[in-house]
C-alpha cells in the first residue's frame, strides 16, 4: 500500500514537472508559441502537451490567442511574476527612489517594468495631486501612446518588444489612427526619448493628463524599469528642460546609480545612447 501511494505520489510530481516545462518555454522565448513549437521545447509529444496547455489555460496560467492559436502566459503567471518581482532588490531601491521623487515633486509616480505582455506598473504611490485614474499594479501600457511605453519601446531589447509593437501598429491601422501607425514614426518616437533623456506624452493617451517617463538602467547598462510620473495639464509642465522633468530625470539617474549603472548601456547598438546626467 506504501509502495503504491509513493508512486501515485511521484506521478503528481512528474505531472508538476512536465506543467513547469511548458510554462518554462513560453518564458525563454518571451514569445507566442505554436503547440508544436512548445511541445518541441517541452522535449514532450504534441499531444501530451496540449493536454497540459488546456488545464494552464483553465488555470490563467496561459492564454491561447484567438487569431494564431499561439499561446502565451496568461494573467496569472502575469500575477506570480510580479509577485516574485516585488520581491526583487531592484525594485526595492528603486522603490525607495520613487517615494523621495514623490515627496520632492507632489505628483503621482510609478515603477514599471517589461513583461511579455508590454510595460506593466509594479507600483503606484499618490500625492498631493491626486488623479482618478483606472490604473493599478499590474496594468499594462501601450509602447506609443504612454509615457513608460515610449522609454520601453525605445531602450528594451528590440526582440522583445517586436511582436507588442507589431500589434500595436496592427490596431492603429485598422482603426485608421490618425498618428502612430508607420515605423517612420516609431523610430521619431525613438530619437525623441533618447535625445531628451524622457518618454513624454502631451495628452495622447487620456486628453488632459500629461506624463514624464525615465529609463533606470542596471548594473550591466540594460534597461531595468521605468519611473514615471502623470499629473493634469495645469499642473503637469511638459517641458523637457522644466524643473519637474529634471527631478524626474535625476530620478532615474539616482535609482540607476543603486543598481550599479556606472555608464552609457552596455547595449547601445540595440537601444542607443542613454542620456543620463549625473544625480
């Protein structure tokens, strides 16, 4: 009887294993995948892996995208990540940037970070001038329309933010937007972040609300996160030299500092220059 509860013990575990194989290759390849693609990365039969990917995806820990029938990680293991990444030193330092920024300017700030999703807010602290905004820990922001997305869309890894913004562009086009829809424009977009230091929206998103994005880069010069900062137009400046986006630049500066950054990104072919002044 010990024997065969040991074993049905083993095959739960076994049955563990082979799930965290599947969620293993759809984080590696920071991708949609296809089933054969998966199963292949698996190391399993096509079959058996589907059988996996239906209880993942009744679990949210992966979503199967309804155009392709790829599959990605779902909202929960979106929940797991970054609950494990609150845990994580550089966004404690970068935590405690943020406050000091927040005392210093009185006006909403927040961390984000890239997820397979896009830019994801980890944290959001509110001040004096408070806002009344839909938005929490763990909502995602477009790359061209966000202050965050455009630090994201222009310092991140190029292969990583390809597919969010080929999306992206999709459904600008098919909306037929009137900006934002040509790589011409994306790599305008690009030059003006890494020229002024600072992702920077003037009401694109939410008419009214003005934003101020900096890039915090780590130890090795690759981007960690973003700190941001949104306020309403008569109170938000949205000038690149005002003294609201040099402390937010400092900010980045600072927090950059803390994780090691000692110099321009060690990736600059991929992301450009990041122009960070001294904190």
């Amino acid at each position: 009887m010990a024997k065969q509860q040991g074993t049905k013990q083993q095959q739960g575990i076994q049955s563990v294993e082979a799930s965290l194989r599947v969620l293993r290759a759809l984080t590696e390849n920071s991708r949609a995948m296809s089933l054969k693609e998966i199963a292949a990365f698996a190391g399993m039969t096509a079959s058996n892996t589907h059988r996996y990917l239906v209880s993942l995806t009744r679990a949210d820990m992966v979503r199967q995208e309804s155009s392709s029938g790829r599959y990605d990680l779902g909202p929960f293991a979106l929940q797991l990540g970054l609950a494990a990444l609150s845990r994580v030193e550089s966004l404690e330092l970068a935590g405690e940037v943020l406050a000091e920024l927040r005392t210093e300017i009185d006006m909403p700030v927040f961390l984000s970070i890239w997820t397979p999703e896009g830019p994801t807010m980890t944290r959001w602290l509110d001040a004096g001038h408070q806002l009344r905004v839909n938005t929490r820990p763990g909502s995602r922001a477009p790359l061209l329309t966000t202050a965050s997305g455009r630090v994201f869309l222009t310092y991140e890894d190029p292969e990583r933010v390809r597919n969010v913004l080929a999306a992206e562009l999709r459904t600008r086009r098919s909306r037929k937007e009137a900006q934002f829809t040509t790589m011409e424009e994306v790599e305008a977009l690009r030059a003006e972040v890494r020229r002024h230091g600072l992702g920077r929206t003037v009401g694109e998103r939410v008419p009214g609300i003005n934003g101020l994005s900096t890039p915090v880069f780590d130890a090795m010069g690759a981007l960690a996160l973003s700190i941001t900062s949104v306020g309403l137009e008569y109170a938000f400046p949205p000038d690149y030299d005002s003294p609201l986006a040099q402390a937010i630049r400092a900010a980045g500066a600072r927090a950059s500092a803390r994780l090691g950054y000692q110099g321009p990104a060690a990736n600059a072919r991929n992301r450009g220059s990041a122009r960070i002044p001294a904190a």
